[in-house]
C-alpha cells in the first residue's frame, strides 16, 4: 500500500501545479488567437503601401537620372554647337 501511495505523490503534486500552469497558457493561446487578424492586416497593409522610405529612395533615384541626362544632353548641345534641349529628358520628378 506505501508503494501505491509513494507513485501516486508524483501525480498528486503535479496535478494541482498542472491546474496552475494551464490557465496561463489557455490565455496566452486565447490572445495570439485574437490578435492574429489584426497581425495579419497590418502585414497586408504594410506590404501594400510602399514605406515613406522607399518612395524617397525612388524619388532620389528618378531625379538622379534626369539629372545624368541633362548633363549628357548639355555636354552633346556644347559638342555640337546648339542650344541645349532639356525636353529630351522628359519632364523632371
């Protein structure tokens, strides 16, 4: 009988620490499951709407290429002896 009672103390210690322990768990699962729609449309926007930082990056990068082409166009119109034509670059950014 001491035997039986000796396996049983494990099971008896643990099931009240198990009572303890799962609650917190079943809420720590009951929120990431709330917040997992708003997690997932935050994704969707972000990966949608270019960053503030992107758009400064292709501005920057657009407005560096008009800037090459008005160079060439000048050094081609001083080449040749004519007046330079800023419409061949299109319009600036």
């Amino acid at each position: 009988m001491l035997r039986t009672m000796a396996r049983m103390l494990p099971l008896r210690l643990a099931a009240p620490l198990a009572l303890l322990l799962l609650p917190g768990c079943l809420a720590k699962t009951a929120v990431d499951i709330v917040t997992l729609p708003v997690k997932v449309a935050a994704k969707g926007v972000n990966a949608a709407l270019p960053s503030q930082k992107k758009r400064d990056r292709k501005r920057g990068k657009a407005l560096r290429k008009y800037e090459e082409c008005l160079g060439r166009e000048e050094r081609k119109a001083a080449k040749e002896g004519r007046p330079m034509d800023e419409t061949r670059c299109g319009e600036a950014p």
